[in-house]
C-alpha cells in the first residue's frame, strides 16, 4: 500500500466508527425526549441524557482504543511503514519513513535511539541516532512549511550551523546553511547536509537527513561532540519559492527556540532483566501546578520500598507525562544519608534540594535520555545499613511561554531485584568544597576553579578494598555561570584521560553520562577537577553555595566495586586568595573585616573584593594567584571511616600534568 493509501485507510476507519456512534446517540436523545409531556418526565429524560452522554464518552475512548490496536495491526503487516522519496515515488525498506507522528500520547521513536520534543507545544519532534562517523536526524514538524534545526555555539542565532529544509509538489529539498546574525542563513559553499526522505501528510513536514559529526567544512560547520550542544529551531507555515534571497526562506516569527541536548549521550541496553525477578518503584510529582516562570525547581521527597533484605537497583527511566515532553527538562535524584533528618514535602526550590544532607546524584535523566541499565555485573544497593533510606527528586520544568496551565506528574522509574550482582556500585564526589571560600571574581570571560583528589586520600581506602575502582557512569554539576566542567585522571604526573568532560556545560541540562569503556582508578592515581565560569555579565563577585545564585564544582562519579571513601575534594586556601588584595589577616569571620595590614584595618572584605577595579585582565590575573596556592583538604569516608590528620590539611596544588600529544587526524572522506 502506498502512503496515500495507507491515511485513506485510517480515514475510512475512524470516519466510519465515529459516524455510527454518533448516529446511535442522536438516535438515544430522540426516543429520550420522545414522550415528554411534564416537567417530572422533562426531569427524568435530562438525567437519562447525562448518561447517555457518558456512555458515549466510554465508547469513544473505547474507540480510541480500537483505532490504536488497528493501527498497530497495520503496521505489523508493513501497511504503514512506507514513505516518499524526493522524487515523489515511494519507497520502502528500512530507510522509509514511518507516518507515525507525534500527535498525541509517547512518540514514536522506530529505529532511532534519541528524541526531544523541541517546545512546549509539542509541534517540533527530533528523532536521531549516531555512530561514530555521522550522525541522522528525523524532523517531525507541525507545518507544511519550511524547517529549520541548527547548532549554536551558545543558544542565539549568530555563528550558528543550520540546516532549512521543506516540502514542495512532492520534492524534498534540504540546504546547509551558516547564519551570520539575525537574518536569512546564508548558504554554504558546501553542501554537506545529505537529504534521505522527505514527506508532508497534510498537517506535517516530516525530514530525515544525515550529516557527519567532524565535517570536512570547518569554517562554516561546527563538529558536534560529546559536550552539550545548545540546538536552536525553527518552522514556517509557508514554502520558499527559492533557496535564498527574497523569496528564500522567510522569518519563522514565534515559531523557534533553543534546546540543550547531549546528542552523543551514550545509551545502555535492559539486557538480562528478567520481569519475573524485577520490581519497579516510581517516584512521581504530585500532579504538580507548574509555575508560570521561565524555569521552575521542584523538589520532592520519597521513601525507598522498605525491603527485608539486600537488592539492587538495576535499572532507571523516565516516567514522563504525555503532553509535557516539552516543559520536563530534567530529573535528579539525590540520595539522603541513611540516619540524617528525614525529608519531607513537595515544593519549589532552589537547584538542590533544601535537605543539606541530601547531596549525592544516583539518579540523573534530561532532555534526550531514554533511561539507562547498570552494567550487567553491578548493582546500586538498597536495603541494607549503609544505603539510603530517602531520596529527594528534583525537577526542572520549563515553560518560556509562561503558561500557567500545566500540570505534571512525571518522575523516574527505578528497576531493582532481590537477584544480586556482582559489584555493589558506589558514587564518589570530586571537585570543590562547598564553602563561600570558593570565591569568582565579576568581569571574566573564562576563570577557572580547580579542586584535587589526593593520593593520600585516595590510597588508604583502595587499599582496604585490595582492589581498583571502575568508573561507569558520571554526573557533572555547576551552577549559572558554570561553561566548563572536566575531571582529569594523572596516573605518574601523565593525564590519562578525562573521567568526564563538558566544554559547553550548561547548568539547566544535567545528565548521567557513561563511560565506554569503563576508566581504572588505581592506587596511587589522583584526580584534578577544573570548572571553568564566565562572569561578563556581573559586577561583584559569586561565592560557592547550594543556591542558584552560589556556584559548585563537582563531578559524581559512579563506579564499582563500591568502598569507603565518599568525598575527595579541596578548597582553594581563602588566606592565600586575599592576599592579592593586600589583605595579610582578617578576623576569620566571612566576608568578615580586616585586621592586617593597618592601613586596611577594619575594612569588610567584601566591600574590597566588589570595588575592586575588575577587568578581564585583572579576573585572570586573580585565577593565576588562586591557582598557585594551597588548597585545604576534605577526605570524607562513609560513617566510621574518616581518616584522621588528611582532612582540613593544607597541601600544594597538583603541578600541571604532562599531556602526551596524538597526531591530529582528517575526517574521513575529506
């Protein structure tokens, strides 16, 4: 059957069913109000109409149903899994297009393992899959007029890499493009965008096209890598009758946006969950009222299932609710020391739940992320003394419209089993301290903050396991003016490799990102975390903290065999940090007052750091001074395992690690 074919089908069908049902309750009115001849019989017919009316609301849903099983029995006979060409002919195969459109209810994502729903609206779906040359999107877009997908180098238009493509008399056309401001996108000199299938069906423009990750155009292209990439959008309800100039493509007026996504975020597979052995507990929000503001945290605390022995979590996934797929940004799942203060409540917050001792990242899904399996030999414990009793979820919604209709009850699902693996998974906290110690200076373009994992931390409890640790799986995390986050394992002063890493971090999209293949951590290694901020925009200084005002600099790393050791952090030295200032003493007391020298005597430090004369220049003078400095230890074990004379410890930075330099290669096919 050809695609025509095919929406005639469902027309027929859903036309029918509907004509009948309709024509049976009219019939039900007529003899209702057949013999009405008092107001008491008046009575008695209108209460038999409200039933009448709910029983035509059952037999719609009913026919809802009906219509989905006959759709699926469709396909499954490969009725509806045919597209158009370019050409206008049909094709088939696995490279046709399937009609299935993101309408209503979890779209459809066939063969491909990544999706967002690009707005609020639900009018822009982006399907794609990679490997690890190309990579190929999917554009399900409510117009049957242009679309528009392109990459940004910080979510505006300028210096973004777009792809316009359209529907027009049956001819598909895509067109690579590079937009030099807030106008028309020039065409490239390149064209290296490939067009696979296009078609409309008469409400939407569906294209799928490919393009490879390293273009061979480097001046008019951006690579896309495993960091955020911040992808911008666009659609028109009209076709342009040229490629460019006046009648090119036109203004897409309110019809555009700009989403965070990881688009490389490796996937894991639910192999060896056996359902018989698997249980699942889902954490949701109680049908929260989302805020009419730009960006909303919400906080939820839950109890863990209550369990008479040890199982493991195997699994996580997002429960989204049908119709939000645009305003639910991400989820975090935190977990809360087991003994500490019990959480309560559902309620806004800041980027952190409000509980102090709720801090540790198990759990993390964003925009993208289709949930993801443990390795098949580890396990996140529950049920035993040292596990978590209670978790506070966070939710970040987004609504730049600022509708204040929304309601949500999304969450995450997690899979566990009384069937144990082998390795029970830990979760390690890299990076800075939080301490308003942590100090960002106003006027910097790129200023960097960097915390390390000593050896004589990390030493002692590797060797009460007897064994490395495998890292999995990791989680970073800064606040607002946070751009940069990277974790750096030195191995003999010789960086490894990188146990996580974002270059264009963003702090609304926090994800859990696996490793592949796993990264050793061995005795004797240490971990150097810089986070790098920009601060153009501000005038006095940031300090670290828990609020979305404050900034943080962590890396949560997820490995197996779980030990010990909870925390290996530092926090740049603040008495070495004044002294750039000329402040020799002050009275210990933050931001506190000056005592030495006694020409500053009795100064706020805070108004001296706020009015000092910030440049660029002066910003990465201040990042050079920090960074030559000392830094106080915190080596922080589970409860009853603290190492004694390490933590609180000033040390000397990490000297820079020596990086072995690879031979720089051509992308394939330049």
């Amino acid at each position: 059957q050809s695609q025509g074919s095919c929406e005639r089908w469902w027309l027929v069908i859903v036309t029918m069913a509907t004509f009948a049902t309709f024509l049976l309750a009219f019939a039900g009115i007529g003899s209702l109000f057949a013999d009405v001849r008092g107001q008491d019989q008046y009575l008695n017919a209108l209460s038999d109409l409200r039933q009448l009316v709910t029983d035509i609301d059952g037999t719609l849903q009913e026919l809802k149903a009906d219509v989905q099983d006959i759709k699926a029995a469709l396909q499954q006979q490969n009725i509806c899994t045919q597209g158009n060409s370019i050409d206008g002919t049909t094709t088939g195969g696995t490279d046709g297009i399937t009609p299935e459109l993101l309408i209503s209810g979890p779209p459809a994502v066939g063969e491909f393992t990544h999706h967002a729903v690009m707005d609020e609206n639900d009018r822009y779906l982006l399907l794609w899959k990679f490997d690890s040359e190309t990579i190929t999107f999917e554009a399900q877009v409510q117009t049957t007029g242009f679309v528009g997908l392109g990459f940004s180098p910080n979510g505006g238009m300028t210096g973004s890499d777009v792809i316009i493509g359209w529907v027009k008399d049956g001819q598909a056309y895509i067109t690579d493009r590079i937009a030099e401001g807030y106008f028309q996108p020039r065409l490239d000199a390149s064209q290296d965008v490939e067009l696979l299938s296009g078609y409309e069906n008469g409400t939407h423009t569906v294209l799928r096209f490919r393009r490879k990750l390293r273009p061979c155009d480097t001046v008019d292209d951006r690579e896309i890598t495993e960091d955020t990439q911040r992808v911008i959008w666009s659609f028109n309800d009209n076709d342009p009758d040229d490629l460019d100039g006046p009648n090119g493509p036109r203004y897409h007026g309110s019809n555009r946006g700009t989403k965070s996504i990881i688009l490389l975020l490796k996937e894991t597979h639910s192999s060896g969950l056996q359902d018989g052995n698997v249980l699942t507990f889902d954490m949701r929000n109680p049908n929260v009222n989302v805020p009419s503001a730009d960006t909303t945290y919400w906080c939820t605390a839950f109890q863990l299932p209550v369990l008479d022995r040890k199982h493991h979590v195997v699994r996580v996934e997002p429960i989204i609710q049908p119709g939000n797929e645009g305003a639910v940004h991400h989820i975090l799942v935190y977990q809360c020391t087991a003994g500490s203060t019990t959480p309560v409540g559902s309620q806004k917050c800041s980027n952190m739940p409000n509980q102090r001792n709720c801090r540790a990242v198990i759990a993390a899904w964003a925009v993208g992320g289709q949930g993801y399996t443990y390795p098949d030999h580890v396990g996140f414990s529950l049920g035993t003394d040292d596990d978590p009793e209670y978790v506070v979820m966070e939710t970040h919604f987004d609504n730049p419209k600022r509708l204040n209709d929304i309601r949500d009850s999304s969450g995450i699902r997690f899979y566990y089993t009384p069937d144990l693996r082998q390795y029970d998974a830990g979760i390690l906290e890299v990076g800075i301290s939080i301490s308003q110690n942590h100090v960002i200076p106003p006027m910097a373009e790129s200023f960097d903050s960097t915390a390390f994992c000593f050896k004589e931390c990390l030493n002692p409890f590797l060797q009460q396991l007897g064994e490395p640790i495998h890292v999995f799986a990791t989680m970073l995390h800064a606040h607002k003016v946070g751009v940069g986050v990277r974790t750096k394992l030195v191995r003999n002063g010789v960086m490894e490799t990188y146990v996580g890493r974002d270059e264009n971090y963003d702090f609304n999209l926090q994800e859990t990102r696996f490793l592949d293949p796993e990264i050793i951590i061995k005795e004797g290694d240490e971990l150097i975390t810089e986070c790098r901020y920009r601060t153009t925009h501000l005038t006095g200084f940031t300090l670290g903290g828990t609020a979305t005002t404050d900034e943080m600099c962590q890396n949560y790393l997820q490995y197996y065999p779980r030990f010990k050791l909870d925390h290996c952090d530092s926090l740049p030295d603040i008495n070495h940090g004044l002294t750039f200032f000329g402040i020799q003493q002050t009275d210990g007391i933050w931001p506190g007052q000056v005592i030495k020298p006694d020409s500053m005597a009795g100064q706020s430090v805070g108004v001296i750091l706020n009015q000092y004369p910030w440049t660029r220049e002066e910003a990465e003078r201040l990042d050079q001074h920090i960074r030559g400095g000392p830094v106080k230890v915190k080596c922080k074990g589970l409860p009853g395992f603290n190492l004694a004379g390490i933590t609180g410890q000033l040390k000397d930075p990490l000297p820079e690690p020596t990086v072995l330099v690879t031979n720089s290669t051509v992308p394939s096919g330049c």
